[in-house]
C-alpha cells in the first residue's frame, strides 16, 4: 500500500480520534473468543478506529497459537538465575555465612526488685471502684464513637446524588473482612484483596453486561472496565488492590455501552468505612 | 492452548510461600509461558534485550502481583493481560519518544541544510483558498462515503488504508476469511471512487491574486 494513494490519505484525513483504549481484560477476553457477538462487534469498531490497540490484538491473539520447536535460547537460563535471586530475595534469604550482626544499643540496668505478693487485708471496695470507672469508661466512649459516626453520616450524605445506594459496612468475622449490612443483593465486601460490589439494577431494567467507571472520594477515576452479571441476576464488580479503598464515599457510573459511559444511565454511591 | 497447568497453579506457588518447591513450580510455569512471552514481545522490531527484558519484567510482575491472582482467574489470560499492559505502556514510551524525535527530511540532511517549518508540510494547492475550500469538502464527503458504507466494509478499509494492516491481519482482527477482505476492499473502493469522482477531476487551481 503507498501512502501516495488517494484513499488511503483520504481514509487517514477523516478518521476519528479511537477515545480511550480498550480495558486490557476486553481484549485479552476477546483474543480468547470469550465475548457476546454484541462486545465483539463493539470490539471490533473500537479496532478498526485504533491501529494501536489492532495490533496489540493481533499479538494478544497469536499468543495461544502453536510455537514451533525451538531450542530455549541461552538468554532463557540467564533471565531464569536473575529470576531465581528474586525469588531469594523476595522469601527473605538467609544473610550469608559468617555475616555478623552489627551489636546493639547496651541495654540499660535495671535494679531487680523481689516479688511481693499482695497483702490478704487489701480493701474489697478498691476492686468495685475500678470496675465501676472501668464500666463509665466504656460507656462515654461508646457514645461518644455514636455521637462522631452520626455526625460524619449526616456531612457525608449532604453530597450523595439521586439514584443512590449507601451501602454502611460493617466489620464482618468472615475471613476479616467487611461485609454490607444490606439485603444480599446490595453489598459490598471488602476483602483482603478483593471486593466486590453487587448492584441491584435499576428498576425492571433488563440484565446484561455492562461498563461502569468506579471515582475514589476526591472524584478521581480509579477503574473503569465492564461488570460481570452474576446468576443471580445482579451486576458484580470485582477488583483487587486493597490500598486504594481508603474509608470514604466512592461513586460507580454503569452504562451499557463503554462509549457511553460519559452519560451514564445510573450512578450509584457508596460508602467504605472501617 | 490449553493451560499446562491446572488454574490453581499460581494459587500453589502462594500457598507454597517460601522454599524449593515454590521455585520448581515457578520454573515450570516459566519454561512453559516463556517461549510465548517472547514471541509476543517480538514484534515492533524489538532487540533480543528488549524482548528478554520485558520477558523477565512479566514474571516479576507476577512474583510481585500474586496475590490479585485469585482461584476464580485462569493463569493464562492473566498473564497475558499483564504482559499485554507491558506491551501497551512499551509502546506508548517508543511513541512519545518517537513524536519528540525532531524530523529532519532526508533531502535536507544530504545537503546540510536546516530543515524549515512548513516546508513540504502539505500540497501547495491547499494553500490558495480554493485549495482549501474544496479539501474541506473533499473531506467532508469522503467521511460520508465512509459512513454510507456497511460496518464491515468500512472496518476492513480503515484497517487497511488507515491503520496499514495486510489482508490477513484484518481477516484476523474482524474473524472474516482473506477472500473476504478481499471482496469488502475492492467493493469499498468502487463505491467510494463513485462517490468521490466528482472531485477527484476537480484539480485545485492557483489563486490568480
């Protein structure tokens, strides 16, 4: 093909900007045959309007294919020992042999005084006085945790949208985790290192996959992607990176179609608090 | 390809946590996806080093990441999406450095002489304000030739004469035989010589003043 060709400059001088790319999972679910003939139709566009992401596909796509036999290349034992000493490195390997520790600070001495049990005649009111400041203690402290939950609860919700689902966690024994206090089609759990948030669709709104773009609390996009339908007829988002879920008020906007995510159908809102 | 090795695989190197039988396991998965890594990273005339570096940069990566890697995934497209993302940001750094590249026309450089802005940017006949009237709307109707046609003809001519795939890779990419290609390709440019031909006579003319 030259570039002198006419159509060719004028297929280059009318295309249009490809938008974002292509969430990598999409693609790789693509190369794989795995997507509806809807998402691969959408897929395909997206493609034909991004030579960077084609051809990215193209070798997404060669990467199940059949190797032909070939000798492993002396580069493949050189990056394998670069590897190994990772590995080492990354279990804490032993400090080699004959290392020594590097001494410590001298401890201070200290002055070992004899044990002395307590006297049979101590007074009995003592241990009801402790037990009773201990019990106010405790009490003050619980309405006073009441008291800043309920605060925060009423500024936090002054800025929640319609269409809105708050979802209150709370700390959940499950494998340490919290868990929504919602019906179980409306939570939100919190994982070590995953979470996952089922959505309710909106209204009779029929099930299907969609895109969502998920904003930390200063509004900044952190994930976007598509949401699986669960069997449960549900929309599920899975993710994992536990750092960035700090305790706040995080958005999620969905919508059918990821080009039309700047317009989203439904925007939810919840909250992750520890 | 079917995965050598159950989905649990990486799942065992985690539990493993320290020790040989963890490397064994990691080795095993290394020799086996290896090959295919550098295969993938082979294209866009990447050195052996290049290759060899982005290779081990996945299995780090990996190593590192291994605890997103949960029981529901397959190994495999999670590797390739890690690998993929590598290939991306590869990619986009040879394109920044690329667009920050200063072009100097190889005519200029023969004869020394410093390159000037403008210089052979565009067709002289642009220039003139009948030029540029009608490369508007020369434009203007080659986009709507381009919409009039069905979705996968004008995929198949994006991708050929915008994005410079051969026949084969389209046929790849939009999962449709090379005859096929074929087919959308002559029958798009027929139609859009039809559409166009109107212009392609119009040649732009001098502006006398």
């Amino acid at each position: 093909m030259s570039r002198q060709d006419p159509l060719a400059e004028a297929a280059r001088a009318v295309a249009e900007p490809p938008g974002e790319p292509l969430a990598m999972e999409t693609l790789v679910a693509w190369s794989r045959g795995e997507l509806s003939p809807a998402e691969r139709e959408a897929v395909e566009e997206h493609l034909a309007r991004s030579p960077e992401d084609a051809e990215l596909a193209l070798a997404l796509r060669e990467f199940g294919d059949d190797l032909p036999e070939e000798e492993l290349s002396p580069e493949h034992s050189a990056t394998w020992d670069r590897l190994a000493g990772y590995l080492k490195t990354e279990a804490g390997g032993a400090a080699p042999a004959g290392a020594r520790p590097e001494a410590g600070p001298a401890e201070p001495k200290v002055q070992v005084l004899p044990f002395v049990p307590p006297s049979p005649r101590s007074r009995p009111w003592m241990a009801w006085a402790l037990a009773a400041s201990l019990l106010a203690t405790c009490v003050s402290l619980s309405w006073g945790i009441w008291q800043y939950r309920k605060a925060s609860d009423a500024a936090s919700g002054a800025s929640v949208r319609p269409n809105t689902l708050i979802v209150d966690l709370v700390p959940n024994s499950h494998s340490g985790g919290l868990r929504g206090s919602e019906a179980s089609a409306q939570q939100v759990f919190l994982d070590e290192a995953d979470v996952t948030l089922t959505l309710a669709p909106p209204g009779d709104e029929p099930l299907r996959r969609v895109w969502g773009r998920l904003f930390d609390p200063a509004g900044a996009e952190i994930w976007s992607g598509r949401l699986q339908l669960s069997e449960g007829g549900a929309w599920t988002l899975t993710l994992r990176s536990t750092n960035m879920f700090r305790p706040g008020l995080y958005e999620i906007e969905i919508d059918e179609r990821r080009e039309s995510v700047t317009e989203p159908r439904a925007r939810y809102t919840f909250r992750i608090a520890r | 390809m079917s995965d050598p090795f159950p989905p649990q695989a990486l799942d065992d190197i985690v539990r493993l946590g320290t020790g040989e039988g963890r490397d064994l396991h990691f080795r095993a998965l290394f020799d086996a996806y290896s090959p295919r890594l550098r295969r993938f990273f082979r294209r866009h005339g990447r050195t052996p080093t290049e290759v060899e570096d982005l290779t081990q940069e996945v299995w780090v990566r990996v190593l590192r990441d291994k605890k997103a890697f949960s029981s529901t995934l397959e190994f495999e497209p999670w590797l390739m999406t890690i690998a993929g993302n590598l290939y991306r940001n590869d990619l986009r750094a040879r394109m920044a450095a690329k667009r920050a590249a200063p072009e100097v026309p190889i005519d200029h450089l023969e004869e020394g002489a410093v390159p000037v802005l403008g210089d052979g940017a565009g067709p002289a006949a642009v220039d003139s304000p009948l030029g540029a009237v009608l490369d508007r709307e020369r434009r203007i109707q080659v986009s709507a030739a381009l919409t009039e046609l069905p979705d996968k003809m004008r995929r198949c001519f994006q991708l050929r004469y915008d994005g410079g795939f051969k026949y084969h890779e389209i046929a790849a990419l939009l999962d449709i035989s090379i005859e096929t290609v074929k087919a959308h390709l002559y029958q798009a440019r027929r139609k859009l010589k039809a559409r166009l031909s109107p212009f392609a006579d119009a040649a732009p003319e001098e502006d006398p003043h």
